[in-house]
C-alpha cells in the first residue's frame, strides 16, 4: 500500500478506517434508482444518418440556451470520469476501503452521464453531433485539475462535489422542465453523499493535524477550478451559466465554500500552530475577496439584464394629442 506522508501523518494508513466506517454509512444511506426510469423515452425519435429519421434544429428544444449550456457543462464534466477515476486511483490507493468507495463512487458517478446524455438525446435537447464531438475532444484530455497527495484530492472532492450537486440542483430548477428537473434532483442527491464522505474525511484529518490540513484546505480553495475548464467552449458556457444564475462567484461563495467551512468548524479550531494560523488568514482573505468580488457581478448582471430587456421590448408608438396631431411632449420638454 502507498503511504501519502504529510508532516508526521500518514494520511492513507490513518484515514483509512474512517474511510471504511464512512463507506459503510453511505452504502446504508444510498438510494437505488435507474437512470432508464427518469427518461422521458416517448419522446424520441430517429435521428438523421444511417437510419434516415430527422436531423436535429435548435427549434425542437423550448429550453433556454443557459440551461443548454448548463446541460452540456454538467454532462462533460461527468463524461471525464475515466481521468477522475485514475487521479484519485493514482493519490489514495485501489485496494481496501480507498478502493472500495473508488469503484462505488465511480459506479454512481456513471449512471448521471448515462441518464444526462440519455435525456439530452430524447428530448434533442442539444446539438447530438456537436455534444459527441465535445465528448470525444473532453475525454481524449488529462483531468484537470488534479489534486497531489491524499489530502488534496480529499479537499477538492469535498469542495467539487458540493458544487456539482449546486449546479445540477440549479440548472434542473431553471430549466422550466419537470422531467429534467427531477432527473437532475436525484443526480444532485448523489453528489451530495459523495460530499458528505469527503468532508467527513477532512473533519477527522483536521483532528489529527490540523495545521497541515488547513494548509492543503487554503491552497484548494484559493486556487479552486471546476474540472471541466478544459472542455472546449467552457469559457463561454460558463459565462452563460453565471448570467442565468446556475453557478456564479455568489453561489460559489454562498452554497459552496461557506457552508463546506463552517461546516468543518475551521474558523472556531484552536490550538493551531503558526502554519495553521496563516491558512485561516488565507481562507478568510479569500472569502472577503470572492464576497467583493461576487456582489460586484451580481450588480452588473442585474444592469445587464435591465438593458437586455429594454433592447428586447417591442417599440412604442409616439403618443398623439387629439388636437395638434404631433407628439406628445417627453417629460421635461418645454
């Protein structure tokens, strides 16, 4: 077995009966379901190609291009599983508990591209050849990020896994389909168990070091990136994801890195050492900065979105007074 050293701990040996006794609680609060049961299956039809049906056109969707954008993040990001599977494969171990939960993780991370793609296909949602072509181009690249050392790949699937289940609960409220609403409901209820075993991972880390934990928790969340930035057009879906509220620097701030940290009681720890200290500073700084930076956003899109409803209104007709025939005079004209 790999033994990870960090200062004096061997995070791997000493975490490991955690991981098994978190694995055992998961198994018995996991909920069996089958992606096939929330696919909307009646509305399908053939595709154009080898079976001559009908070729896709953005007009078969009624869904908003954000929530598309947001579909197609969400699916790519999942899509990359083999890359995830190998990096936290690489930095814990394959064998006992770390093992076990890597392929029960992997299993349940599986069944929501599956279901994903499933609906997106049914529905024609998207772009089906473009959408096969992302997958291709996302999956033939290394995972990015990725984390070194037990502890960081622990820290940011803590992290990550909250922030998926954000933006999967959020892209199924604001898609205005019940179908895709409830299918992302039950992916997000997924990823909300795989956060609670890695975070319940980083509380018992935090009371066996906690200065070098704290240390390895600053650096992930200051330098903190969703693993699906290197898909292609992920800098403009991402921007279209914020604008809608999906998943923006608030909800990152808000749902994400607050609740993970007060959560884990970091800014109430005492009796650290120096190293300890200077990581709670950095933490803090970083969320005063990301506090400023997300009310920033939030007032700028609010702006942006009054000029696109002003541009998007229909033109009034010039109001006429009986009398003269002429327009009526703007307010503050003599």
């Amino acid at each position: 077995m790999k033994i990870t050293t960090v200062g004096t701990v061997h995070w791997l040996a000493e975490l490991e009966p955690v991981a098994e006794d978190l694995m055992n609680r998961h198994l018995g609060s996991a909920r069996e379901w089958f992606p096939h049961q929330y696919v909307p299956w009646s509305l399908g039809r053939d595709y154009d190609g080898p079976l001559d049906g009908e070729a896709w056109h953005p007009g078969q969707s009624a869904l908003d291009p954000a929530v598309r954008s947001a579909l197609v993040v969400n699916l790519l990001t999942e899509d990359n599983l083999p890359g995830y599977h190998w990096t936290i494969g690489t930095q814990t171990s394959r064998d006992g508990a770390w093992g076990a939960w890597l392929h029960r993780w992997t299993a349940e991370e599986d069944r929501h591209a599956t279901s994903l793609r499933a609906y997106l296909h049914a529905t024609r949602a998207v772009d089906p050849i473009a959408l096969e072509r992302a997958r291709m181009a996302q999956v033939g690249t290394p995972a990015d990020p990725r984390p070194t050392g037990v502890l960081a790949t622990v820290a940011y699937a803590a992290v990550q896994e909250l922030a998926t289940r954000v933006s999967h609960r959020n892209t199924g409220r604001l898609s205005g389909d019940p179908v895709c609403e409830r299918l992302l409901a039950r992916i997000a209820q997924d990823e909300n168990l795989h956060m609670v075993f890695y975070r319940e991972l980083l509380r018992a880390a935090l009371e066996l070091d906690p200065d070098q934990v704290l240390a390895v928790l600053a650096d992930t969340v200051t330098d903190f990136a969703m693993p699906g930035q290197g898909m292609p057009g992920f800098a403009r879906m991402a921007a279209d994801v914020a604008v809608a509220g999906v998943y923006d620097p608030r909800i990152h701030h808000d749902e994400v890195l607050v609740p993970v940290l007060r959560t884990l009681r970091v800014f109430e720890l005492t009796g650290l050492g120096p190293v300890g200290e200077q990581a709670r500073d950095r933490l803090a700084g970083h969320l005063e900065r990301l506090d400023a930076r997300a009310a920033r956003f939030v007032e700028r899109r609010a702006q942006a979105l009054v000029v696109r409803a002003r541009r998007a209104a229909p033109a009034t007709a010039p109001e006429v007074t009986p009398r003269t025939g002429a327009s009526a005079p703007r307010t503050g004209e003599a």
